[in-house]
C-alpha cells in the first residue's frame, strides 16, 4: 500500500482496519519485478541484454531469489497442448519444477 495513502487513513481512523484487495497487491509485485528486471538488465552487457529479452531473466530470478517452484501461464489456444518459446526454454532450462497453466479464454 502506498505510504502515504496509509499514513493517512491511520492519521484520520486510528482504529480502522487496514485491507488490501488482491489486484493492488499483485500490482505492486508485478511494477517492483518489472523494476527489478529493468535495473538487471541496464547493468548487463549488450550481448547479455539480447539474451535476457527472452527467458533468461526469469531463470536469473529463480536462481537469485532461491524461487522453490514456478507457474507459468501459457498462451495460445486451441485443444492442443503448445508452449510459446518462453516458457519451452524455461521449461527445458529450469533448476527448479515448472507448472504450466492454460490461460481461459477472455482473461
């Protein structure tokens, strides 16, 4: 939660309760790890950066931040099971398991 914001409410309403709604929080961790990818990246070599843009940042992450497990959600449709070219070298290069999930229709 924004601090201010926090501040704030706790300033006006001492004894509210704080809540705060699933899509916010998975909107911050996805602007702090897009942060984080962008800063790791800038710091790399050219030939890295062009590595970098396809998979080989996620498998970076996982190994930095001892990542257990992932989960990963495929695109593409159609009754058969196709991953895009991400998620095959994760799959194929991972050092941890790799859950892949199909995305539904309309999300």
């Amino acid at each position: 939660m924004w601090a201010p914001y926090y501040q704030g409410g706790r300033s006006k309403l001492p004894h509210a309760k704080v809540v705060v709604d699933r899509f916010h929080v998975m909107k911050q961790l996805n602007s702090r790890l897009t942060q984080l990818r962008t800063n790791y990246q800038k710091q790399c070599s050219p030939e890295i950066q062009k590595v970098l843009k396809g998979s080989q940042w996620i498998l970076d992450f996982v190994e930095k931040e001892s990542i257990d497990m992932m989960v990963m959600c495929r695109k593409g449709g159609g009754s058969h099971f196709n991953m895009g070219g991400v998620a095959q070298k994760v799959v194929s290069n991972s050092p941890v398991p790799v859950v892949i999930t199909q995305n539904k229709q309309g999300e």
